[in-house]
C-alpha cells in the first residue's frame, strides 16, 4: 500500500484513514523531535556530571597522594590506587613518580547494555587527566586518573526506552481517542448521506435525529431545515396545482360561458357552457375573432359596447342580448374582466356570460305576484277594520247603556279583545306593507314636546296599572319645530315604551331625546327608551329586530305579542334615516336607542296655547321627587318660566328644605310633591305643612304616577291645591300652577264677541251626509251622531 502525504490529500482514502494515519504521523513526528531534544539534553548532562566526578577525584587524589609521595611509601601509594580504582565510575588510576616508576590499578569492568548504534550517537568519550603531585614547590610525582562513561551510556539508554515507552503509549492513546471521536462525529454524516440519498430518490419526508457534535448537529439542522422548505414548497406546488385543476375544472364544467380573447380580440380559451349558449364548439371559437363570430346583439346599446370595448377597459358588468350561432337573441347579464401583468399593462380580458331569461320570466312572475299581493292587502285591510271597527264602536255604545255587573265585565272583555285584535292585525298589515313596499311616510310640521308628551300621556295609564313610574326628558338643545311623520314617529315610540311597560314589574320607564346632530335644515334625533324591567340576553339582542322573534318562547306565553314591533319599529326608523339599537343587561333592565333624520320647520309650529308665565317671574318654589328623570324635567320646565326652583328627591329633605327657607326668612310660595316617595311620601310632607302655622299659605300641588282609592279625598282634607297625572305636558303643568295661585288663564285679551242675531239658533240640529256601505258601522255613526 503506497501511503504519502500526497495520497492523503486526495480523495482515495476515507476521512477516517486519513484522520488517523496524518495523526499518527504527526505525533510519530513530534515525538520523535521531542526524545531527541530530550536525549541531546541528558547528554550533554552526562558530560557535565562526567566531567564534574573527574574534577572531584582528581581534588581528592592529589592531596591523598601527597604525604606518601613525600615519604615515598609506596605500599600506601599502591593501596590508595587500588582503592579509588574500584570506584565504578574510574576506568584505571595510576601514580608514576619522578624516576617513571608507575603504580597503577584498573576499575571495575562495566558493560553497557546500549547497542552500537546508539554509543555511536552518544559520543560519549573515555575522561583523562594528568597532574603532578607537588609539595613545597617540588614535584614528587604524577597522578593520571581515567573514566568509565558505561554507567552514563547505560543510564541515557533506560531514560532512552521510558521515554519511547511513554511517547508510543501516549500515540496509541492519542489515535484511540481520535478513533472513537472520528467515528461518532462520522455516524451522523454518513446518516445524512444516506438520507440525502433517500430525498434525492423522492423520499421528501426523510428527517435525521440531531446527534453528533455541534458542527455536525448544524450540518443536519440545515439538511432537515432544507428538506422541511423542500417539502412546504412541493405541497404548496401540489396545492396550486390542485387549485388549478380545480379552477380549470370549474371553468370548464360551469353552466356559464366563459371565454376570453387577447388585446387583438382573438379567443384564447372556450369552455362547455359558452359552447351550450353560443352554440360553437371550443376547436371553432378558439382563434377566431370574436368580431367574426357575432356574439352580441348589436341593436342595442350594452351590444354595441361589448363589441366596441377593448383590452384595456375597466372592469365592467352590465345586462345585455348574446346573438348565437342561430341568431336566437337571450337575454344575459355580462361581467367583463381585463388581464394586466405585473406591471399593470392589458393582456386581454375574461368575459362570463349568464343566461338570465328564465330568471327574467321569473321577475315578471314575481312583479305580477306582488302587484296581486298590493291589492290583496289592501282589500284585506279595508275588509279586516271594517268589521273590527263595528265591532269595537259597537261595544263602545253598549258600555254606555245601563248593564248589570256581569254584562259590563263581559262587554269591556270584548272591547279589550276587539282592540287587541285590531292592534295586531295593524302589527301584520303595516309589516306587511313594509314587505311589499308600499309603505308612504307622510311629513308634516310638528311641535317636538308637545307630540311626544301626549304620546307619552296615553300610556300612562298602563304604567300606572303595574305602578311604574313613567318619565320623559328632551334636552334644551333639542329644537322643537321639526317636519316628520308624526303616526309613524308615534308608533315607534309606543312600540318600544309599550314594551318596555310590558316587561317591567317594578321600577321606572324613562324616555331621553337627546340632539345628535343639528344643522340648519335638519335635525338628527336620538332617543333612548329606558326601563327596569327583565332585560335580555346577549345571545338574543340579535334576534329581537327580526320579524315573529321575541328573547324566548316563554315570553310569548307570559306577556303575548306578535313579536312584530320591533321589527316593524326598526324597518320604521330606516326609512326615517336613523337605526335602532339595544343595551341590555339580563335581570338589570335595558335601553332601546334609535335615531331619526327629521328636517326642521320652516316656520313656528302652532302649539296648544298654555297660559302665560309671565306671572311666575322669580317665584320662590320647592319640588319634591325621587326620580331623577323626573327631577331634571321639573328642572327644565320650571327654570323655562323663570322660576326660581328647589329641587329636592326626598320628603326629609323638602321638610329640611322649608325649615332652613324660614330660618332665613324666606318662603316658598308653591310646593310641587310627588305622591308617592319613599319613607316620608308627598301626603305626609303635605300634612306636616298643614300642621305648621308659619306654612299655613303655602299652595300645595300633588304629582302622581296613579290614583289610588282615597287619594282624592285625602287631597280635599289636606288643602292640596292641585292633583296632576303624570305623565304631563309642560302646558298642562303651567295651567294647572296657575290655578293653584289663582291666576286666570287667559292668553290673550279677547275682545267680547258681538251679538250674534242667530245665536239662539246655534243648538238647532245640523244636517250630516255619512257614506258608509257597512250596517254596522252606520248604526255606530248613527248612534254616535
């Protein structure tokens, strides 16, 4: 096997021979160079310690040698050669004395277990020396002493193979280890060549375990990084594939015709369904100009203007007749789009292509069919209330006659019964209107707070039944002359306080108007409908404005209703210009929003005239109620006269409040208490006024939500000077104070009217013509006449 540095570069060998073999060389090398530092550095020790023992013996030699020298005792000097040369590191001793006369002695013999080769490199030599034993300055003779270096050369020749020992030792380590590192960092690698292969072979879901050292945990990251790329990128290439198919699928197998043509108006594709309506196959249509192949009706505009348009047109849809192969004109709806590059440029357009002639017919069928529906609900509203009015005027007039106790519960439950028939079928024929369109709003001037205080007014009674308290507030800034649909506008009102009446058992029903936006000519209107009652659940505010849906089918049950009206409330309010919306807490009550677009009154709206205030100017008065609604429209209407109020929410507090006016020296001069407060009510605060003599001319008015048996008579007793309903118009409550005071009512002087000569004429029957082809109700007119 030819190994050379050469080879090992190349890609003959695996990494791992290569690894191991240029480690191998490279510590053989390196050890190699370290023992010979090693060695040279323990010679040229050795020579230093050679020549170190000859420097020492030769000191000790010549002093020893001396005195027998002088006496010329050879027997000692011959004993004293012996003895040194046995040391084991002298090769041979010798005296010699001045006649040449030597006396000499050889060490021990020592071998050297070095080989040859090894002594060569040493170099070690055999140490001499020669000196003259001199005494007093006379020479008595020489010493000459030789070294052994066997003990050296033997020495350097152990220390030698240790060293190899260790370095062999620390090699074969040195590759074992880089073995067993080499192979677990080469496992990994050959995993990923294998798993390389596999992905190259189509096995895109090969993934390898990171394992290995960081180096090689990267180098797999990145592989399993880049085959999860691989693979996102084929799946999403098969899904775009697939979605292409589809698509190329659904073009094809549509019952549309789709086609489209380049910018020269050549056709670049056909499907099936512009096959089925056109009437050419797509091998004839495909390269043919659409100009030669007739498709439109030209008699018409659309027609003329399919053909004129270009590629480089909008996006357009439009109705228009498609001319086929026949010349069968159909009527189709056209929906044009142009093809642009990246960079916006026209490459063509689509064109889909629906037939629409059955649908059409349909129309037709469907304009028929409700033109039919218009006059049926009109018949049916006319042939409904007809009955129902005989029925509830006739009812009317017999409540008025004389009926014993039975027949009277038994006429008012059919009078009720009647009206609340005649409330849903009105419910069913205004949504029914609404459906069909026909639904008119009628616009007229009206005065904002007096309309809605009656609106208000005649649910008062229903509030008062269930002894809710019911309020109303129109903010100052809300302009009062406005033009609007005063029925519908009332409708929706009543819809949403009669509900909120409905379902409330205790507590109040408070209604808010509020200016959300006024311009010159109009007004936007929020109104805000608040109650204490059972409110409604989250999951069901969405479906309360749809038609026949109420919070829950028990509701139905327990407090009836169609539930049309907030449907028909909500379809009200859109064509007013506004929206409607809830806030609602379950068990805590909730709030009906709606806002209203009303133009404003060119002129002043003529009001019901009340009596002027000008006699209220600065009157000291003190009111007294627990609503805070009710609170701020007091308030508002008293400071509008001028008033100088005291609005307090409690009967302790207007006791406290009259106290501290005459501890001041002041006096109230009217007292407004609401009925019914709690702890200290409006007839307590009123019988403690009487029962005081300092108070004994302060007026009294009583404001209540209810008239409770006795409650009259109790005002008779007590003084109470006023009794009003609420809920009231600011007209009635300026009226009824001035009463109170004893103040006229007059607005205006009126000039006496003169004489008129036919005066005693004016109770003489007045003839009147009634057109009415109902029986019924011309007995009812009759009657009422």
């Amino acid at each position: 096997m030819n190994l050379s540095l050469g080879g090992l570069g190349r890609g003959n060998l695996s990494l791992t021979v290569r690894l191991v073999l240029g480690s191998g060389l490279a510590l053989a090398a390196c050890g190699i160079a370290l023992l010979y530092t090693i060695l040279q550095e323990e010679i040229a020790v050795q020579r230093a310690t050679l020549s170190e023992q000859l420097s020492e013996e030769m000191q000790f030699a010549l002093p020893a040698m001396s005195g027998p020298a002088v006496v010329g005792d050879y027997s000692v000097i011959e004993q004293m050669v012996k003895a040194r040369a046995r040391q084991p590191v002298i090769a041979k001793f010798a005296w010699t004395d001045n006649s040449g006369h030597p006396v000499a002695a050889l060490g021990p013999e020592i071998g050297t277990d070095a080989p040859r080769w090894f002594i060569n490199q040493l170099r070690l030599p055999l140490l001499e020396q020669s000196q003259a034993v001199v005494v007093g300055g006379e020479k008595y003779g020489t010493v000459f002493l030789q070294l052994n270096p066997a003990t050296s050369i033997n020495k350097l020749w152990r220390g030698f193979w240790l060293r190899l020992g260790i370095l062999l030792l620390g090699t074969v380590l040195s590759l074992g280890v880089t073995l067993v590192v080499l192979r677990s960092g080469v496992r990994p690698l050959r995993a990923l060549a294998a798993s390389a292969h596999r992905f190259g072979q189509g096995d895109y879901a090969v993934r390898i375990s990171l394992e290995g050292p960081p180096e090689t945990a990267q180098c797999i990251q990145a592989f399993n990084s880049m085959a999860e790329n691989i693979g996102s990128l084929l799946g999403s290439l098969h899904r775009s594939e697939e979605k292409n198919r589809l698509l190329a699928m659904q073009v094809e197998q549509s019952t549309d015709a789709i086609f489209s043509h380049d910018q020269s108006g050549i056709v670049t594709s056909w499907n099936r369904g512009a096959a089925r309506l056109y009437g050419y196959s797509a091998a004839e249509a495909v390269g043919r100009p659409l100009r030669e192949l007739d498709l439109w009706d030209r008699r018409s505009a659309q027609g003329e203007n399919t053909v004129s348009r270009d590629a480089s047109a909008m996006a357009a849809s439009f109705e228009t007749c498609a001319k086929t192969r026949s010349g069968q004109l159909i009527e189709v709806s056209v929906v044009a789009t142009p093809f642009l590059d990246d960079g916006g440029r026209p490459l063509g357009e689509l064109t889909i292509v629906r037939d629409i002639s059955a649908l059409k017919q349909k129309e037709v069928a469907a304009e028929a069919a409700n033109r039919a529906k218009s006059e049926f609900l009109a018949t049916m509203s006319h042939e409904i209330r007809t009955p129902m009015n005989g029925v509830i005027g006739m009812t009317s007039l017999l409540l008025d006659t004389e009926l014993t106790r039975e027949q009277r519960d038994y006429a008012e439950t059919v009078h009720r019964s009647g009206e609340a028939l005649l409330t849903i079928i009105n419910d069913i024929l205004d949504f029914s209107k609404i459906e069909a369109g026909r639904l008119e709003l009628e616009p007229v001037p009206f005065a904002l707070r007096e309309t809605l205080a009656k609106t208000i007014k005649t649910l008062g009674p229903l509030a008062h039944a269930k002894e809710l308290e019911l309020a109303y507030e129109i903010r100052p800034d809300v302009p009062d002359d406005l033009v609007g649909d005063t029925g519908r506008l009332g409708q929706v009102l009543l819809n949403l306080v009669g509900n909120a009446i409905k379902f409330t058992e205790q507590g109040e029903v408070a209604v808010r108007v509020d200016a959300e936006a006024v311009t010159p000519d109009t007004a936007t209107l929020r109104v805000a409908v608040q109650d204490t009652g059972i409110g409604i659940a989250a999951d069901k505010r969405g479906l309360i404005f749809d038609a026949f849906a109420q919070a829950d089918a028990s509701t139905t049950r327990r407090f009836g209703g169609t539930g049309l009206g907030l449907a028909i409330s909500r379809r009200l309010v859109e064509r007013m210009g506004g929206r409607i919306w809830l806030d609602s807490e379950l068990g805590s009550g909730s709030t009906f929003h709606f806002t209203v677009l009303l133009e404003r009154a060119r002129a002043p709206v003529p009001k019901q005239v009340a009596a002027p205030s000008h006699a209220l100017h600065g009157l000291p008065v003190l009111a007294a109620d627990d609503n805070a609604t009710n609170r701020r429209l007091l308030e508002a209407m008293l400071t509008a006269w001028g008033v100088a109020p005291t609005i307090v929410a409690d009967g302790r507090s207007a006791l406290a409040a009259l106290e501290q006016a005459r501890a001041a020296g002041r006096t109230f001069h009217l007292v407004l208490l609401d009925a019914r407060m709690p702890d200290v009510d409006g007839f307590a605060v009123a019988e403690r006024i009487r029962q005081e003599p300092a108070l004994a001319g302060l007026t009294v008015m009583l404001l209540t939500s209810d008239v409770m048996n006795g409650d009259l008579a109790r005002c008779r007793t007590l003084g109470i000077a006023r009794h009003l309903v609420k809920p009231f118009t600011p007209s009635e409550l300026l009226d009824a104070v001035l009463l109170a005071l004893g103040q006229s009512l007059e607005t205006t002087a009126r000039p006496a009217a003169p004489a008129d000569p036919g005066a005693e004429t004016s109770s003489r029957r007045r003839h009147v013509l009634v057109a009415e082809d109902n029986p019924v109700n011309q007995r009812v007119i009759v009657r009422l006449l």
